[in-house]
C-alpha cells in the first residue's frame, strides 16, 4: 500500500525501491546495509543499488564504522534541496512544453 509520502516521492524521481530503502533510513535512524535488509526484506543487491542512488541525489550518506559502510539520511535541508532542484527542473521542462506546444500550433497551420 502507497501512502501520499510514497507519490510524493516518486514524483520527485524516486524509484519504489528507493523509497522503500528512504522511509527504513528514516525509521532505523540509520543503518547497516544487514539491518536494511531485514527491515524492508529486499534482496542485498536492490539495497545496494538503491543506496548509492539515493546518494548520488544527496539524500543519503554512507560513514564506515569499524570498517563496516553505515548509511544515514542528509540534513533534512539538503532534502528540501533536492525537492527544490526537482521543482526547477519541473519548471524548465514545463518552458519547454510550451515552446513544443508553440511549434506544433505553428506547423498545423502550415499547409501540407
């Protein structure tokens, strides 16, 4: 079952799966990679991958503790960073709708 953080997520370009590692970090307050494993029952690999997904958005962070990779959610501002990047970039793509738009209305008029 989605809950209105899962959408919300998503459309700010997260990945079920990466949701679903997000909201453990979150619970746990942070975690071995063994620990997220058995709180969200997702396959070594899939938290692996997801993990530094949401790493290279900035979302989290890894630390090594008695050389073992710890992972902790970012500042809570970094997050509404991300969000605010992804508003961003919402507002150029939706620029360029409408020149995409201006151009379809020019070529319908043109005759054929």
């Amino acid at each position: 079952m989605t809950t209105m953080i899962d959408d919300a997520l998503e459309v700010y370009g997260l990945n079920k799966n990466e949701i679903v590692v997000f909201l453990a970090l979150i619970e746990l307050g942070g975690s071995f990679a063994k620990e997220l494993i058995e709180s969200t029952k997702l396959h070594k690999n899939i938290i692996y991958d997801n993990i530094y997904k949401l790493i290279d958005k900035g979302l989290v962070s890894e630390i090594i503790i008695e050389n073992k990779k710890f992972f902790v959610c970012e500042n809570p501002q970094l997050i509404e960073d991300f969000i605010i990047s992804t508003q961003n970039k919402f507002k150029e793509y939706q620029l360029d709708i409408e020149k995409l738009k201006e151009k379809v209305k020019i070529k319908q008029k043109e005759p054929s």
